[in-house]
C-alpha cells in the first residue's frame, strides 16, 4: 500500500487520483490548442460564402485552395514529427502555434488565386506535426487502457471547434470593420488566440513526465513505473526505431485506411456552410441562424465521440468501432444526396448522422497505433498516418468541387466521398492485423503490484 497524505492508497485508487490529476491538467489546455487549431484550419469553408464571390473564385479554385493546406502538412509531418522528439514536445507545439497563427492572419489578405494557394500551403507547413505530437505528448502521461478516453478528451475539439466555430464565423462575416470585409475579420480574430496559446503552452507544459511538479512523489513514482513496464511489455512484441515504424507493414494500412477516410471527411467538412446555403434558401434562414444549425450538427458528433471512445475502452476494442463509424457515415452521407431534393430537413438528419460517424471513429483509430508502439517510434508511426491520411483532406475537397462544377450538383461528389468512407473502412476491417487493445488485465495486475 502507499500513503498519500496520511491516506493509504491502494494501486487501484493510486490510479484514479493520478489520472484524474492528469487528464484536469492536460486535457482541458490541449483541447482550447486544438480548437483553435481546428477553427484555424476549417473556417476556409465559412470565408467562402463571402470570399469566392468577392475574389471571384470558382468552386475548383476554392477546392484546391482548401486542400492545398494538406500538401504542405503532408511534406514537413514527419520531419516535424522527428525534430519534436529532438526538441521536445512542449517547444515544438509552442512554435507550431506562433508560426500558424501569424500565416493565419495573412490569409485575410489574398487577393488571387495563387496568393490563396500559397497561403493555404504554408499554414500547412506551419501546422504539419501539430496533432501528432499531441497524441505522442498524451501517450507518455496515461497508461494504455486510457488511451482512447484521452484522445477523445482533446479531439473532441474537432467537433468542438465547429459546433462553436460555425455561429462565431457567420456572426464575424457579418463584420465591416476599416473597409476590410467580414471574411477578412474572420481569419485575423479567429487566428489571434492561436498567437496567445502559443506563448502560454511554453511555459504551462512539461517536455516528460519526470519534470512535472503537480503531481505528488507517489503519484509521480507509480505513473513513472507503470508507465516504463507497459513500454517494456510492447517493446517485446514490437522494439521498432523511428525509422522501422516507417516500414511496418500495420501502420502503413493504417495510413491508407485513414487516407479514404480523410478523403470522405474533409470532403464533407470543407463544403458543408456552402451545401447548407440549400438549407437557407429553402427555408428562408438567416446565414447566421444556418451557423447555429451547423453547430448543432458538431455537438451531436461531440457526443458520438464520446460515447464511442468509452464503449472502446471498456470493451478494449478498437478495430470494429472505427468500421461500424466509417460504414454508417458512408451510407447516411450518399442518402442524405439523394433526399436533399425532396425533403431537405430529412437530409440533414442524415447529414449529422454521417458527421456523427465519421468523427465518433477517431478516438478508437488514434488509440491504436500507441497500443504496439513506443516512444520515438509510435511519434513516427502516427506522423507518418496523420500525412498520408490527411493527403485524402487535400484530394476530397478538390474532386467535390471539381464534380460540383461539372455536374452542377452535390449528389456525384456526396456519393463519391460515401464510397471512399467505404474503403477505408474495408482496409481497417480486413486488411489491419492490430487490434488496438491495451495489454492484459493480468499483466498490468501483475504490474502494478510490484509497484
């Protein structure tokens, strides 16, 4: 037994206090990161309800523009991935955040279509390695079996920051301030907390566990050591470098599983306020009470999340809750198409129901990579699948817009990226060999009493 306090902790209850105390610190600052990065990343698609028409860009043009970004993140993720385990992760997210930021703001002046390409490209340099030094940062704080709960703690910005970000962005549009319109105001105010956080994430995170002062010695000592064995314990299975987690033949099925996926996601994400202007005009919305609606649309999908990340967890599977996600948003995403016509309220049920299934996959997907690999080589090998699989977050929007121009629809383009949705989660069924779960009840038992 170990005494805290003069209360005696059995491991059991040493694990609550610890994890609790971790996740009040990391989570709720990485998740406020995360929004903004997110905000920062997808209010493109708010801009283009003003932006397009004033800079006179077509539907292509914005769709490269959009996912050019995921080029330039593409090119510097895993060099960003490697310099963060040199540097540490606490600097690397702080630099990454000053950098975004300040290209963020120089988006509110493009005027032409290359000026947007070249500032959609390097905001996706500055922000390549953003995400997965978080997942490597939280890995080294939490024991395998949490991993899916504390990825889902912070990635549920990602809904988050729309359900916020689609009211906000439609207010700030509605901004004329200087003779600068509201899509300009939009990236300049949405980019400056990403300027701030920057700064604070400097001083507030630790680079490793051993530094960090707000845990007690015990607390310190069990994280440290159960932590060390679990390390141990997937080494035997699987000791991969950097390098060799490059190579291996389960992240690189992961990387392309995640590629359709990102294909299918971003595809939906990017164009949704210019698919729901349908929703404004049928019913004669206001844009901003459409924003409301958008962000209602995310706050289901947070929920999702959610559930979802804790019925992995307790069920220790991870493989099958991403296919069952990926298969409902795929179906519900190619019948929300086709029922836009006739009843566009129904349409949008199924609309959310493919948002819900599409993010409700992450926390189990992110969960498995950490579940067979350590430290410079799980950095590596989630680097590697964050950029081949956001590669899909550069092809989707583009092809949607490319069809939509063609076809003078959405109904091709929606049912293109369903079928993606598909296929990706046909690689994650079929063709993965990892499970994803965490190490055996026993062993951890075991480990934990010699602690």
């Amino acid at each position: 037994m170990v005494t805290q306090g003069g209360i005696i902790l059995d491991p059991l209850n040493l694990e609550r206090s610890t994890t609790k105390k971790v996740t009040l610190r990391l989570i709720p600052f990485l998740f406020l990161c995360f929004t903004i990065s997110i905000l920062d990343r997808v209010n493109i698609g708010f801009a283009a309800l003003q932006m397009n028409e004033d800079l006179g860009f077509s539907n292509a043009v914005f769709g490269l523009g959009a996912g050019i970004f995921f080029l330039g993140y593409f090119l510097l993720e895993v060099p960003g991935s490697a310099m963060m385990t040199k540097v540490g992760a606490r600097k690397w997210i702080s630099r990454i955040m000053v950098t975004w930021a300040v290209i963020a703001i120089l988006m509110a002046f493009v005027q032409t279509p290359w000026q947007f390409y070249t500032a959609r490209f390097l905001l996706g340099i500055a922000e390549a390695s953003f995400y997965p030094c978080m997942v490597f940062y939280l890995s080294g704080f939490y024991q395998t079996k949490h991993h899916a709960k504390a990825i889902a703690g912070f990635m549920i910005a990602i809904p988050g920051a729309n359900a916020i970000g689609s009211p906000l962005s439609t207010y700030l549009l509605g901004i004329d301030w200087l003779n600068m319109a509201g899509w300009q105001w939009l990236f300049i105010l949405e980019a400056i907390p990403a300027l701030i956080l920057g700064i604070v994430c400097f001083f507030y995170l630790d680079d490793k566990l051993e530094d960090v002062k707000w845990l007690t010695n015990e607390e310190k000592k069990w994280l440290i050591d159960i932590t060390t064995k679990e390390k141990l314990e997937k080494q035997e299975a699987k000791h991969y470098t950097f390098g060799q987690a490059l190579k291996d033949r389960d992240v690189l099925t992961l990387s392309l599983g995640y590629f359709f996926w990102m294909v299918g996601y971003y595809g939906i994400v990017m164009f949704l306020p210019t698919i729901s202007e349908g929703l404004s005009e049928t019913t004669s919305l206001s844009t901003h009470a459409m924003g409301w609606i958008l962000g209602l649309m995310y706050v289901c999908a947070m929920v999702t999340m959610i559930l979802v990340s804790n019925h992995s967890d307790k069920k220790n599977e991870r493989r099958f809750h991403v296919v069952a996600c990926l298969v409902t948003s795929g179906v519900a995403l190619i019948i929300s198409s086709y029922v836009a016509d006739t009843n566009i309220v129904l349409s949008f049920v199924f609309l959310t129901i493919s948002l819900c299934g599409a993010f409700g996959a992450y926390s189990p997907f992110w969960a498995i990579p950490p579940s067979f690999l350590t430290e410079a080589a799980a950095a590596g090998a989630i680097a590697l699948i964050n950029s081949i699989g956001n590669l899909g977050g550069f092809f989707g929007p583009y092809i949607v817009g490319y069809i939509k121009d063609m076809t003078g629809s959405f109904n091709a383009s929606m049912t293109f990226l369903g079928i993606s949705m598909f296929v990706g989660s046909f690689i994650v069924a079929f063709l993965l060999k990892q499970s994803g779960k965490a190490i055996k009840k026993g062993t951890v038992d075991k480990l934990e009493k010699t602690s």
